[in-house]
C-alpha cells in the first residue's frame, strides 16, 4: 500500500495564486493519480472554516477515488470571536465525519493500523529559562502573537487541552497496541520539527508548534511512522525505528515558487509503503 502525505493546505488564504478556473481539489487528485497513491492522510490545517475543510475532504475523494484520513489542525478550530460555535462544538463535528481519525482508529490490514489526533500544543518546545508558563499562557510577547488567543475557545487552558487529547490517543493506541502504527498529529511530536533554539522569535513561538509530553507514545506503542504537520516546512528522518514526517504547503509567503501552487503541491507531497 502506498500512502501520501500531505497538511497545511490554507486553501482558503492560497487561493489567490490559482489561476483560471484551477481549484486545489482536482491538482491534488491528479498528483494522488499520477503517483499511483492507494491513501492519503492529511495533518491538519486545510483551511481555517471548518465547513470548508469538510467540503475540500469530499470533493478531493470524490474525484480521485482515494480514501483520505484527516486530523484538524489549529486552524479548523478557528471562528470568529462573536460566534456562538466554539472549539469543542467543531471537534464533535468532526467525530460525525467519515474522514476524521479522532477516536476512529482504521485498520489498515492485518498488520497496520491508523491513529491520529489534532493534539495541541503544551509548551513544551519553548524556551523556559526566558519564560514562564504565565508567558507562555498570555500567547502574546512584544512582536510575536499567537493567533489562537483570538481564535480559538476551547475554555480550557492549552495545556488541559493538550492532556486531552494525548489521552484519546493513548486510549486509540492502546486498542492497537499488537499491530504496527501510524501516528497522525497535527501538531509537532518531534524537537527536531521545530525551530533549534536559541532564536529572537522563537524561544516564544515554538510553545505552540508542538507538544513534548507526547514524545513518549511512540515509544510505549509500536509506532512505526509519525507523521504531523502545522510547522510549514517539509522534513523526514529516522530515530529509534521510527520514521517522522512533516509535508507542510503552508501559506503562499513561504513558497519557493510563489505563483506556481501545482509545483509547490507537487514538492511538498510525500508518500510511504506499507506492507
């Protein structure tokens, strides 16, 4: 079986560099077509409407034929800070889709499954000889500001939100702890998938690229490759048997070809084979 990789779409502030009648939808299929691709899981982030990113998840199967698994990222999260519909009212949503891995591990065949959560961000990455947690929660330090803060209302603390989801994760791993897994997180899981340290920004930013406390789960289950997203760069190495990746097209201002989204997608797309 072979499975693509792909997150950070932000198909909705991407859309300007399509040109003519291009959607991001049919590129996609054609390169799940043209790579001979079985599967693709996305990590998160496709847009930042939650309806839309639903939408994209069955136009995307529907012309190509591919089964696709998703985890939301931060952005899916996202509504407008007079709207009535907060974050735990998008996550149930989620749980309703087909698409979505939270609490639906897939079993791939008699050897592979699949486990995937959003998980979030507990601060772990961050520089804590400069900051406090109390730093950390304000999600706002002179230039840098994280834009959850106005964004997203889990009324939790980030860090509660993050032990929940590790504990949904442990309870899908622990489901398939007698197979080979493959752990989907939106967000980074690995220290080498954020920013080295020390950094002007991000001993602040990298607070919330990632959750540290979630390192041990690929070693207490038998994760063979995790895969995450939400950092914006592409990256793969191999530790301790486990393969990491991260495929993320993130927003046009980061592109090397800033006005050619098919070859940005198309180098950005990664893949995977599974016995």
């Amino acid at each position: 079986m072979k499975i693509g990789i792909i997150s950070d779409l932000h198909i909705d502030n991407n859309n300007r560099r399509l040109q003519h009648d291009y959607k991001y939808a049919p590129m996609l299929s054609q390169m799940l077509e043209a790579r001979d691709l079985d599967l693709l899981l996305i990590a998160g982030d496709i847009s930042s409407d939650y309806k839309l990113s639903q939408d994209f998840l069955k136009e995307l199967q529907d012309l190509s034929g591919k089964s696709t698994f998703f985890v939301p990222g931060n952005h899916e999260f996202w509504q407008s800070p007079e709207s009535s519909t907060g974050a735990h009212d998008i996550f149930n949503y989620f749980l309703k889709q087909d698409e979505n891995l939270v609490g639906q591990v897939r079993h791939l065949n008699e050897e592979w499954a699949l486990v995937g959560s959003p998980g979030w961000y507990d601060y772990g990455y961050g520089n804590h000889e400069k900051f406090s947690i109390e730093d950390f929660e304000r999600r706002k330090y002179r230039f840098a500001h994280w834009n959850d803060k106005r964004f997203v209302d889990w009324r939790q603390s980030d860090q509660e939100v993050s032990r929940w989801m590790k504990e949904q994760l442990i309870e899908d791993l622990e489901s398939v702890k007698d197979k080979k897994i493959i752990l989907m997180t939106h967000i980074a899981t690995h220290p080498r998938f954020v920013v080295p340290l020390p950094h002007k920004l991000y001993d602040y930013v990298n607070a919330f690229l990632g959750a540290r406390s979630y390192e041990s789960l690929y070693q207490d289950y038998n994760v063979q490759y995790n895969v995450m997203g939400h950092v914006h760069w592409q990256q793969a190495l191999t530790s301790q048997r486990v393969k990491h990746m991260m495929a993320c097209l993130g927003n046009r201002k980061q592109w090397v070809n800033r006005f050619d989204p098919k070859t940005e997608i198309e180098n950005t797309l990664m893949s995977f084979h599974i016995d």
